[in-house]
C-alpha cells in the first residue's frame, strides 16, 4: 500500500521493577529480509511505559520501493526475576492511505471525458 503516514504507539505497564523491556518495528521486503524502522529500550522502574514512533518519509518511501507489505511490531522484555510481567495495551500499528487531492482527481476525470468526447466525434 501506498502509505502517507504510518505510526507505532503501544502502553506498557509492568507489574514489578525489575528486568528490562524492549520493542522494535520491521518490514519485511520482496527478497524476505527483515529490515528494522525503529527500537526502543528502557529499564524497569515500575512506571508505565508510553511509547509512540511516526515513520519518516524516507521509511515510507523505502517500504514502498522495497517491502512486500509485511509489518511486525516486536516487545520482549529480560533480566526478570520470572515473575515480574508487564501488561502491553493499545498495542497499534496505523496507517493513513495516500489518497489524491481533490484537484488531481478533477482532472483525471475531465480528460477521461475529453478523451471519450473526441473519440465519439472522430467515429461520427
């Protein structure tokens, strides 16, 4: 798809203090290779943790070149005792599709018109 926008954002809550908490979003390309858009890690403080990542232009544009559509959001965490968890909520990956302008369509359709019109004069 051609994206105009993409963005990352998830709420991590963890149960304890103790370990370490990570994320990192990916695409996949037409070739399979998995190429990285964005990492974060934080040690645990018992905070929650908010995280919110908007892709560059560059990202989308090399994910439109490169990529086969495939997006992965990855979170893990390590160094716990075992049992210390965390709660991921509103985990999300959106996308805002590239729609023309207004204008452009406009004019798409005037010359389709055109186009029809003069075909129709030309047989007659």
């Amino acid at each position: 798809q051609d994206y105009s926008g993409l963005s990352f954002s998830m709420n991590l809550t963890p149960s304890g203090t103790t370990g370490t908490y990570t994320y990192s979003v990916w695409y996949e390309t037409r070739d399979g290779e998995m190429v990285e858009l964005c990492k974060g890690t934080r040690n645990n403080d018992g905070s929650p943790w908010n995280v919110h990542y908007d892709l560059t232009e560059d990202q989308l544009r090399a994910m439109k070149e490169n990529g086969n559509g495939k997006v992965y959001a990855v979170v893990g965490s390590s160094g716990g005792r075992g049992g210390d968890n965390a709660t991921v909520e509103d985990l999300s990956l959106e996308g805002t599709l590239a729609v023309p302008e207004p204008a452009a369509a406009s004019l798409g359709l005037l010359g389709l018109a055109a186009m029809m019109l003069r075909r129709r004069r030309v047989r007659a």
